[in-house]
C-alpha cells in the first residue's frame, strides 16, 4: 500500500508535556530505571523557592501537563505545595509514584493539591512477576495496596507497564488487571536502555516483537474500556495510520481521540524532561543536556535550545527515518538512536518497515 508523506499540522514549539524529576531519591530499585535511583539523599535538587520560580517559568512558556516523576515524588517533603501551586497556575498537575508509599492521608492530601491523575507501574501480573522488575520484595502488593487508597479517595489512576523480553507475555494480563482494578488508562512503555536499562539491554525486544506487539495494542482499542497510549513506540502512530485506512485519512479526533492530532516521539517537539538538578533533556532517556533552568529561563531554553530546534526539523532526520513518509507522525525514538549510535538525529535501530522510496529504489 502506497501511503503520502504526511504533512501534519504540529506546531512544532507548542510545549505540550514537561515530566519533571522532582527529586531522583526513590524506595524501590528497578532494573530498567532510567536515572539508576536509588534512596539517596541526592545533592543539588531543586528546592521549594526554586521549584515554584520554575513553574512560573513553565507557566510562561505554555500551558503544558506537568508530570511530576522521580524516583519517587512521595520522598520530597514539599511534594504538595510544588502541586498546589502549579494548580493555583492554572497547570494540569499530575504524579508518577510507585504506588506503595500512597496512604489515605497521601491519597487525601494528593486531591486537595489538585493533582488529576496518578500513574502506577505495573510491570507483571503477579508479585513474582513485579517484584523481580521492581527489585524490592512487597513491591506488588504495595502498589496494588496504593490504588485501593487512590480509588477511596476519588483519584483518577492509570496504570503504566514497560515491555521487555522478561514480561512481554504477561501483557494481556496485566491490561486484564488493569481493567479490574478500575484504570482509566493503559500506557506501555518499550525499553530504552539508559540508565540501570544498559545491564538489561539483552532483554529488549526485536524489532519484529516491537511490530507484532504494537499491532496487538491497536487490536485492544475496540475490546477495552482503558484510555490506551504507547510511548516511546513511536512506530504505533505509524501503524494507526497504515490499520485505520489508506494515507491515515480516516484518522480524526473522532475516530482515534488524542492519537489522531499527536505524534511519535516528541522529545524536543511538544515535551521535554526537567532533571532533579534542573537539567532540561529532550526527554528522561535521552540524556543530551539542553540547558539548566538555575542558569537560564525555561522559556528560553524551550524556546531556543540547538538540540531542540534540530529536533523541530524532522528534514534532518538521518537514515531510513530520513526519508521514511511517516517521519512526521512516527519520528523513531531519539533516544534510543542515541544509544545506537551516538547520534541523536539517526535512524531508529528498532524498527522493521522498509520506507517507500527504499521499496522503490530496490525495485
């Protein structure tokens, strides 16, 4: 099937989503972390004057979702007035724990914060299964005990799953247990290989599985009443167009909700990682420093960043993603480009579609 190059309608500067490290101190230790967390304590983190200035400056800049990440945001002691004033803001203010330090009263004090959504990783079905991923025994049921407080209290909860060769089977289960629990929402997440991710670099899926895989969670849109999102999967957005109809035309907000008006990767493009220190990144796993919000203004940096702007300029897509007609919709992940080859601006290493102008070329 012949599919146009896809023009898109992104504004490429439109600040869209910021996940902020709000302290890397974290209770578990999982074996694919990004930041390699550990339960500090943790030198130079943004404290209290800082983080509100840097949520002025956000506020400046755009009118994003802040997720506010770690490690574990539940460590920082002023967790709930850096919430409280991003919602005083007017900033959509959401929260990444891990689910087993939420208590009725965390619960309790995370709505009256203004905070709409939590997010909980799940990564097996069972506590062998989580816990073994998680690296701290009791993990499972913490989490799943976290939920049950979120729920008493009214809190909108999704639940987050990265796929790795070790849990890739268990994923049908754990959106089975997602729906049980009462989610809203199923987000997957494929391995990138940063941080303690490097020592389980044998355990990332093949390009081939990354396909079948991504095709399989297209199939769920019909048959679950979770919100369903793929991230750092960039090729999904590839794979919505190519399964909804010929050239994606049949992709509306109507028909495929956020999915429709978003885009594979956007590091850099529509969202951007604020590091425990202040270090602003194209995203958590793309470790290319783009500025330092205690140097400079966030809205400068979001603004005029070199490794933003090239970013911006999907022309300078290196490799098959180059020259690929869904680069403006997929993009390929960066990061993992990154820890391919060096080269944040090369071809995504995990990807098994041969572009149509290389098809014709070897024709």
């Amino acid at each position: 099937m012949n599919h146009k190059p896809d023009t898109g309608n992104q504004k490429p500067s439109s600040l869209r989503l910021v996940a902020w490290e709000i302290t890397r101190n974290c209770n578990l230790s999982c074996i694919h972390c990004r930041a390699s967390a550990t339960n500090g304590p943790y030198t130079g983190e943004l404290d209290t004057e800082a983080s509100l200035r840097l949520l002025d400056q956000i506020t400046d800049t755009g009118n994003p979702i802040v997720i506010l990440t770690g490690g574990e945001p539940l460590l920082r002691p002023d967790i709930f007035d850096i919430a409280e004033y991003g919602t005083k803001k007017g900033l959509r203010m959401v929260m990444a724990p891990n689910g087993t330090l939420i208590t009725g009263s965390t619960a309790k004090k995370m709505v009256d914060s203004g905070i709409k959504r939590i997010s909980i990783s799940i990564d097996g079905p069972s506590k062998e299964s989580h816990d073994s991923f998680r690296g701290v025994e009791g993990a499972f049921e913490g989490a799943l005990r976290g939920i049950a407080f979120a729920k008493e209290a009214g809190l909108e909860f999704q639940i987050n799953t990265t796929i790795t060769k070790l849990n890739l089977k268990y994923i049908p289960d754990i959106q089975d247990l997602a729906v049980s629990l009462g989610a809203v929402a199923h987000h997957i997440f494929l391995l990138v290989p940063t941080g303690r991710g490097k020592y389980i670099i044998d355990q990332e899926i093949s390009a081939q599985e990354y396909e079948e895989t991504l095709n399989w969670f297209y199939d769920q849109r019909e048959k679950t009443p979770l919100q369903l999102k793929a991230t750092c999967a960039p090729h999904y957005y590839r794979i919505l167009r190519q399964r909804a109809g010929k050239d994606g035309k049949s992709v509306t907000y109507e028909s495929h909700g956020l999915d429709a008006v978003t885009r594979g990767c956007l590091g850099g493009t529509g969202f951007c990682f604020i590091s425990h220190t202040g270090i602003v990144q194209p995203c958590g796993f793309l470790h290319i420093e783009c500025g330092d919000v205690t140097k400079n203004s966030f809205e400068k940096i979001w603004n005029s960043s070199e490794v933003f702007l090239s970013l911006r300029n999907f022309d300078k897509l290196k490799g098959k993603c180059g020259i690929c007609e869904f680069k403006r919709v997929c993009g390929g992940c960066r990061a993992r480009a990154y820890e391919a080859t060096g080269d944040y601006m090369a071809e995504e290493p995990l990807c098994s579609y041969g572009p149509v102008s290389v098809i014709r070329h070897e024709a």
